[in-house]
C-alpha cells in the first residue's frame, strides 16, 4: 500500500473521528467554522508529539535557555501556519479533495488573536516562529488578552473602538497550564525583616492578592524535525478568587471586579487614572507571573541557585517588562536568601532590554505615588538599587550632581523605567543600525558614558515562513524553481536569485503573480464591502465596477501600519490631495491608474489620528465619486488592520510607503515583508531602510527623497523649523490648508472641526516635517508611477529588490541575539524520542482504518 495514501487515509479518518467527538456529527455536516475548528483539532496531535519531544529534549540536555518577556504578541492564525511548518499542507490539500471543502474557506473561519497592536508584536510572534525553528530552547512570556486592543470599524470616516471578542469561541491551540500559574500581589504595606544572610527585605500585610492564569500557546518551528516552543499567556479573568462577591453584593460592581479585569484589554487608556492603574497591573502581572515560572522552569532541572547566571537568560522586550530588573532581584533576597549585592550580580547577568524607540512619551515613566500604593514592595527594591547606583556614580564622576539627574531611576517625582534597564540589564540593543547609533547619542547618552560596553545593534527581521511561503505561494513557487526550496530557512539562498533578475520569463511571471494578488485582493475587499465590516459604502463608492478593478495594470500603492505622526500618513494624505487638484485642472494625467490603500488603527485616545482617519476617508470619498479624477486614482482605507488582512494586502502592493520623518523610525519590519512579495519602496532614509538599500543596491533603490536625519535633527535642536514660512512661500501648500478649513471636503460638523484641527496643527506645529518633506514626497510618487510604464524595467527592480532582502530574515535576527546577546545554542530535537512518542500515540490512536476510504484517494 502506498505510504502517502494510507497517510492520507489516516488523516481522513481521523478528522471524521474528531468531528463526531467534537461536535456529534458527521464532518460533511458541519459549518464552515466547526470544520475549520475540527481540522485545528487533527492538526494539534502531531504539533503535541513534536511540543512533547522537544520539551522531553531539553529536559535531558539541560540547556541554557532564553525567556522573552513581551506585553504584545500579533501571531496571525495559528492553525495553517502550524499545518505549513509541520510539512503537512500538502497533505491538507490532499483531504480537502477527499472531504470536499474549501482550504481558502476554512482559512477564513480562523480568527486573529487579538495580543498585539503593531510591530512590536508581530517582531517577538517572529522571533518565537525563528526560535522555533532553529531548535533554540526558548519560552515566551505575555498576556492573555481578552478583548485585544479593539475591533476598528470605520463609519463615516469616524474610527470606532469595539471589543474584539476572538476568545467567544474555543480555540484548540491555547491550553489551560496549571502548574504554571502566579499568585501576584498588589498594594498593602511593608514590613520590614532580614533573610538568613542577614540582609533587608519586605513582606507585604494587607495586601490583594490576584489569581493570573497561565494558558499555552505551542509554537511550531518548521521542518520535519522542527522544535516546538511555548508561548505562555498569563490572565485574571476566568478566576472565581479574583471575583470579590463581598463589594458585589454591597453594590459595588466596580470593586467587585477590578482584579478579573486586569487582562481584559490591551493598552488601556492612560488619559485617565484608572487606565494608568491598570497598565502598570498588567506590567507586573506579566513580570510576577513569568519570574515565578522561570524559577519554576529552573529547578525542574537543578538545585543550585548560582547556575542561574549559566543557564537562564531574559530578554525585554521593550520597556513594558522592566519591572523584572527589580523583581528578580527581590526574589532571590527575599525567598532565596541572597545577599543584595549577589543578586545584583546574578540579575545583571541575566537580563537584557530591547529599545524600540527614541520617543520620549513610550520611555514609560511611572507616578512614584501610584506607583509606590501599587508596588510597595517593587518601590522599596528600586530604592535601593537607585541609591546603590547614585553612590557609585557619584565616586566615578564627583560633583556632577547634573549626570545624577540624568540617570537616577527616580527623578521628578516619577520612576524611570528605561533608566533601570539601562542600569540593571547586561546588555542594551536597537533594533537597526541608525537606531542603535541614535539612542547612544539621544536617550540614552549618560548611560552610554557610564556602560558603553552594553550597547550593541541587532536588526530586525521577518518570518518568510509567513510572510512569504503563507501568504503568497505563487511567489514561493517561483522562488523554488529558480533558487530552489531552501530559501526556506536558508536566508543566504535569495542572493541566487541576482542571477535570474534579466530572465524574461522569470520577470513575465513575477508581473503575472502581482496581478493575481491584485485580484485576490480586490476580491477580498469586494467580500469585505458587501458583508459592509467596519466601512459605510460612501466611503467604497466607485472603487469597484462589479466587484473588480477597471482594469488590470493598475499601480498599487499601499501604506498600512499604526497611526502616528512620525509614520506621516498625513503626509501621503497630503500628497492624494494634491494629486486630486492637478487631475482635477488637467495639469498633470497619470500615466497608469493608481490604487492608494490605506490601513492602521489609531490610539483610542489620540484625537488627532483619529482626526486623520476622519481625512482620509473624506478625501477617498471626494476622490472616489468625483468622475473627472476617479478614472485615473481612487483611495480606500481598510478597517481593522491584522495579521491577515496584511498578508492580503501585502503580495499586492506594487510600492509601499515607508516614509517615516528621519530618525523617528527605529526599524520599521513592514518594509522587508513588501520587499520579500516584490513590492518596491518609496521612503526616507529612516530605520532599517538604510541597510536595506546597502543590501539592495542604491540603483535598485529610485524612490528614496527627503531630508536627512542629520538635517531634521539640526532644525529641531535650532528650532530653525518655521512652518508658517512654508506656508507664505508656497502656494500649493496654502491650496491644502484652505481646503483642509473649507466645506470642500467636510460633509459634517465633526469633520469640518476635525479638518481645521489638522490645518491648525500643520500651519503652527507640524513637529515631524510633513509640510517640509512633501514637495519631494509627491515628486517621488509621479517618478514611480512613471517609472512602472516600463514593466520590463519594474519586474528586473522588483527581482533585486526580493534578491537583496534575505538578510533582514528573523532567523538572521534570532542568530545575531544568540551569539552576541544571549549565549544560546540550539537543541534539536532527539530523533529516538520523536519516535517513541509516534510509536505511543499511533499504538493509542483509536483510528481503525477502513480500506474502502482508500478508493477516494487519487495519486
């Protein structure tokens, strides 16, 4: 019998087992959503024997391993992604045709998790794919959000924030993990005692307690033998315990639940106290939860408390876990018994923090009184260790009391957090080149005086996994008959890929891909508009004629991320409007139809993107049912913006806009999963863009423009920067901001108050240079649309655009962090054990086949 066909025929039988275990009924009469959650089901066993290997590995081999401690986490759909990595989607293919259901159907019955916001997430949900997949022993720490940051839905051009409800159903990838479970307290007071080395520490009287469960997430590295990891998530909500029926039944619901809200929603409001309260809960449940666990983690397999500078290592990433600088040390004096200064040197040499901006506003920076009420105990800790490094810095630099300023963890009434990592951890990294020289000579350039030996660079990078062999898979069999299937986990094989750039068929094909993700994109946001989620129709008029583009050819032009003013959406709005005004006099006529999409969520709180979103839409609308302009440009924004609405949108895009003002962007990932789909780039020299381009080839590279990092930062130190001059001097510019405070566009009050906000903020303020840098900006996009007439010309820029990307792979990333950071080595899976445990579960597997299924299968 054919191994592949009694594969198969197991497959088959199986997933009709665990219909009728699941929901009671055959497979053939389920819901797309019960199939869907029944092919999750079947998948997970061979993910269980793999995540049971590896975990029975390292417990043998007793590695030293990392813990990545990350507020946020955007993995996209587990299920197929899972079912790639393990080598089986050729064989879902294969059941799909026995069991007659649709793959691309039942991806769209998976829900996003909804743990993230931005790239901060998706960075660490590649980096843990990239661990995965290299065998490196590695466990993630977050948070199991309940509602995510929110469902964005746009009406009428206004962003509205709804609770995403992705837990309502079962998903069979998180798993309840008892034994990993915290106690975490808050508030109450301290009482002073002295551990067996004689030391001071704090016990807490009258405090809160809180129950945080901890749920796991597999994470599945690619490969036949590829590792799997876990991804623990701590929550508060579904805990009896943590539900204080006493305030209930006094009538006070808000006290009654306070504690089971902690992990309901991501990034709670800071524009008002109770949401400040609740973020810094968030932070030390997440640090509590994953300190008790690493401890646990670590006599599993020793008994030795000086081993843990040997074989533990933690990463931050971001400021959101500082908390663990303190707390560790706290616990190794308070329940280990160490002296302060050995736990000092234990926790130095373990910790590490990742910087992912130069803003001031996301160095969080604590209220020392809410912070002192919350964390009693953490605010002494932080005294003392505050106290500890004055003193020392004090001998080194005498009489310098401005440098104590500088970098005492509390100052001003708030504590630092970025400062105790600079002073706790062992080694401090930006996330690109530009980044990583900008915070030793910004942010963080008292501390780069005192550690220099600390900083260091390591760039991002993005999972090809997902973001190219998931969500483009013509373009991946491209890739696999030029270079061949290694490209895979093999970053250095896209080089290869130079010598194909002048192939005509290989350049036909390319353009011929980009046309059907054009296709499928369109088709997909056709599906969006009639099922109307998250958009009002006005908005929508005219893009599509019969659910279609009007034509092939038409240029894509995509700039979808968070909202901000340093990522300039404004800017491009800017440049649309002006681009309306010159089609609209005739005095300039694109050469090819443009698309321009937009997608990103704003800050619940931050009334000027959201009053962007508000101009974008309005000026897709104008655009869009003006007949003179609408053949030649149309405009769209996409309501929330995930994981897998980015890997619609991606394959599609013929440029994308990376046009972040100088020196604010500190990496910018997005733009090496564009470059990865064949996407070229209009941008700034900003970010990881630089290295990109130095990989790339600057000739490859035609659509850079505006002013350098070094030119923003000299206007801004000068305060040389005068809009309003801007303004005088140009007229188009006085065009926009006329506009912007006329009835042209507005069709509503808010809108007309909204769009005089922006003009106001522009004309007076514009901190991040949008007025500055758009005269180039919207010479640029003319040269790139001009440039895309020439397809022959476009499809060679593309292919060595794809060629030069393969060093910004994560697992180029997580290799960079292993040597220079974190001294971790991989692990592979022991082949005998993975066949034991097959052995185990196929003499358990209750799956008696039936010969006679054997007929529906074809070679």
């Amino acid at each position: 019998m054919d191994l592949t066909k009694e594969k198969i025929a197991r497959q088959v039988q199986h997933i009709r087992q665990v219909a009728l275990i699941e929901f009671g009924q055959p497979f053939e009469e389920l819901s797309i959503r019960e199939k869907a959650e029944v092919i999750a089901v079947a998948a997970r066993e061979e993910v269980l024997i793999r995540q049971a290997t590896t975990q029975k590995t390292y417990l043998r081999e007793k590695p030293k391993k990392l813990y990545y401690l990350s507020l946020e986490y955007l993995p996209g759909v587990w299920s197929l992604m899972n079912i790639i990595n393990i080598l089986a989607f050729d064989e879902l293919k294969a059941i799909s045709k026995v069991l007659n259901f649709s793959i691309s159907e039942i991806e769209e019955a998976y829900i996003d998790p909804a743990l993230g916001n931005g790239g901060l997430g998706r960075l660490a949900s590649c980096f843990m794919d990239s661990l995965a997949t290299l065998g490196m022993p590695a466990i993630g720490y977050g948070l199991l959000y309940e509602y995510g940051i929110f469902k964005q839905e746009i009406i009428y051009g206004t962003q509205i924030e709804t609770a995403e409800t992705w837990l309502d159903r079962r998903n069979p990838w998180i798993k309840f993990d008892p034994k990993s479970s915290a106690k975490v307290q808050y508030n109450g007071e301290t009482k002073e005692t002295r551990n067996n080395s004689g030391e001071i520490c704090y016990s807490l009287i009258n405090y809160d307690e809180v129950n945080a469960q901890c749920f796991s997430i597999p994470t599945v590295g690619y490969g036949e033998f590829g590792s799997v990891n876990l991804l623990k998530l701590f929550s508060t909500k579904a805990i009896s315990s943590n539900f204080k029926i006493i305030c209930f039944s006094a009538g006070d619901l808000a006290a009654a639940t306070k504690f089971t809200h902690i992990t309901s929603v991501l990034y709670p409001s800071d524009a008002v106290e109770l949401g400040k309260e609740y973020r810094l809960m968030q932070e030390y449940l997440l640090v509590c939860g994953a300190i008790q666990d690493i401890f646990r983690d670590f006599f599993t397999s020793y008994n030795d408390i000086s081993l843990l500078k040997e074989k533990i290592t933690i990463q931050l990433n971001d400021t959101h876990p500082a908390l663990a600088c303190v707390e560790l040390i706290r616990v190794l004096v308070r329940d280990y018994h160490t002296t302060i200064t050995y736990a000092w040197e234990i926790t130095s040499s373990c910790l590490n923090y990742t910087n992912h901006t130069i803003l001031q506003e996301a160095l969080e920076k604590w209220d020392e009184t809410l912070f002192r009420r919350l964390l009693p105990r953490q605010m002494k800790t932080i005294e003392l260790v505050n106290q500890f490094i004055c003193d020392q810095v004090r001998q080194k630099f005498p009489y310098n009391e401005e440098l104590i300023k500088q970098i005492s963890i509390i100052q001003d009434d708030r504590v630092h957090m970025a400062r105790l990592c600079c002073h706790v951890c062992k080694k401090i990294n930006g996330v690109a080149q530009l980044h990583s020289q900008l915070i030793k000579e910004t942010i963080f350039k008292p501390f780069f005086k005192l550690y220099p030996e600390k900083f260091t660079n390591v760039t991002n990078g993005v999972t090809f996994r997902r973001w190219l062999l998931k969500c483009n898979p013509s373009l991946a069999e491209l890739l696999d008959q030029t270079i061949g299937k290694g490209w895979v986990t093999d970053y250095q094989k896209f080089k290869d890929l130079r010598k194909f750039a002048n192939d005509p068929q290989i350049k036909n094909r390319l353009l011929e891909i980009k046309e059907e993700s054009k296709a499928k994109l369109i088709d997909y946001l056709a599906f969006l508009r009639k099922k109307r989620e998250g958009s009002d129709d006005a908005l929508w008029a005219n893009v599509f004629h019969q659910n279609k583009v009007v034509e092939k050819g038409v240029f894509f032009d995509l700039q979808i991320k968070r909202l901000h003013e340093y990522k300039r959406q404004m800017m491009n709005a800017l440049h649309l409007l002006l681009l309306y005004k010159e089609i609209k006099e005739k005095s300039y006529i694109p050469p090819v139809k443009k698309l321009s999409i937009f997608a990103g969520k704003s800050a619940a709180s931050y009334t000027l993107m959201k009053d962007l979103i508000r101009l974008i839409c309005a000026i897709s609308r104008h655009i869009n049912n003006d007949p003179d302009v609408s053949q030649h440009l149309k405009c769209i924004f996409v309501a929330n913006y995930n994981v897998s609405l980015a890997e619609k949108l991606i394959p599609a895009a013929d440029v994308s806009m990376q046009i972040s003002t100088a020196g604010f962007e500190a990496s910018g990932t997005s733009l090496f999963k564009f470059c990865l789909n064949g996407a070229l780039l209009v941008g700034t020299l900003d970010g990881a863009t630089i290295e990109l381009k130095e990989e790339v080839g600057e000739a490859y590279f035609p659509f850079l423009f505006g002013a350098s990092k070094d030119e923003i930062f000299d206007k801004i130190h000068n305060h040389s920067y005068h809009p309003q001059q801007l303004v005088s001097e140009h007229a188009e510019i006085r065009w926009l901001l006329e506009t912007l405070r006329s009835d042209l566009l507005a069709s509503y009050p808010e809108e007309r108050e909204s769009f005089g906000r922006i003009a106001n903020y522009l004309e007076n303020q514009d901190p991040y240079f949008s007025l500055y840098d758009l005269a180039q900006f919207h010479k640029v996009q003319k040269e790139a649309l001009a440039t895309y007439t020439d397809k022959d010309k476009w499809s060679h820029l593309a292919l060595m655009n794809i060629a030069g990307v393969g060093n910004f792979s994560s697992d180029r990333s997580i290799q960079d962090y292993c040597k220079n950071i974190w001294g971790i080595k991989p692990v592979p899976m022991d082949k005998k054990i993975l066949e034991n445990m097959r052995t185990i579960f196929i003499a358990n597997d209750k799956c008696n086949i039936d010969p006679n299924i054997f007929k529906d299968i074809k070679d």
